[in-house]
C-alpha cells in the first residue's frame, strides 16, 4: 500500500513542472501597424520599371521548337562528355600561379 501512495503526488508534480516548463516559452507579441512595410518597400524599391511589360511593342517570343530542342540538348551534352577548355588542369583554380 506505501508503494501506491508515493505516486499519487508524482502526477502533480510532473503537471506543475510542465506547465511552468510551457510558460517560460510564451512570448506577448504585438506587431506594429505598419509591419512589413521595410519588405515591401525594398521589393518596389528593387523594381527598375515596374510597367515594362505594359511598353514593350515587340515583346520577345522565343525559339521555335526545333531550335530550342538543338539548344537544350546541346546544354546537356556538355555535362557528359567532360571535356575541359584547353589548356585547362582539372582541380587547378589559377589562383597563386
């Protein structure tokens, strides 16, 4: 029977522990009325003409298929063949020489 009573009072301690555990965690935060306007500002300040689209007569459209399937496959070839310009030492930056 003493081995049943001892743990009757371990329940609330371990539920005072972790509710002063979780109130050390809780912050008050009010966020100012004009927060995130810095952001916003930066992004439009960042934005060379913002209505470019708007004056462009001759606005690009790109390759034809055959083209840009030349250019892509061209694109990925030149990771598999590992060919080096010449001249060039795998490894060597030319830094310090």
């Amino acid at each position: 029977m003493l081995a049943n009573r001892n743990h009757y009072w371990i329940s609330p301690v371990l539920y005072l522990a972790l509710c002063l555990a979780i109130s050390g965690c809780q912050s008050i935060w009010q966020n100012e009325p004009d927060f995130g306007s810095s952001v916003t500002s930066s992004v439009q300040n960042q934005l060379v003409n913002p209505q470019a689209p708007l004056g462009n007569p001759k606005p690009t459209t790109g390759l034809d298929g055959p083209s840009a399937k030349a250019t892509v496959d061209s694109y990925q070839r030149s990771f598999r063949t590992g060919t080096s310009p010449a001249g060039a030492v795998p490894g060597q930056t030319g830094v310090g020489q």
